[in-house]
C-alpha cells in the first residue's frame, strides 16, 4: 500500500492517515460542546495527553490554541 501511496501521490501512506486524522481533528474542535478528550476519544486517542501531543507536533498548536484561534478569526 505504502507503494502505491508513494507512487500515486508521493505521500506515504503514513502522511495520508495522519493529514486525515488531522482534519477530523480541526473539523471536530470548531465545534465547542465537544471537549478536547472526547474529541481524541472519537479519533481512536486513548490518551488525552498523546491526542495533544499528535496534534501540536504537526499543527504546532495545541487543540485549545487552534480552537481560540478559530473563533478569534471569526
């Protein structure tokens, strides 16, 4: 798969998860009655803290920062 993935797009099929993942992420902490552990829960996190840490190592914003920011903007 992971071939494919790399030949297809030049993307492992890795980064295609996570990118994946990442938007779900985004797309769920625009909503404010969903908590940040609910929300890792939902994206298969069973850990709070590693939800965070995932998030902020590819956004470099920490699910509560990228929500401020969010509504800041609009």
């Amino acid at each position: 798969m992971n071939f494919i993935c790399k030949d297809q797009i030049n993307m492992s099929a890795g980064e295609i998860i996570r990118n994946r993942v990442l938007l779900e992420a985004k797309r769920m902490l625009v909503n404010f009655e969903l908590s940040v552990a609910t929300i890792g829960m939902e994206l298969n996190f069973f850990d709070t803290s590693y939800f965070i840490k995932f998030f902020k190592k590819y956004t470099l914003f920490t699910p509560e920062a990228f929500r401020k920011q969010y509504y800041n903007k609009s």
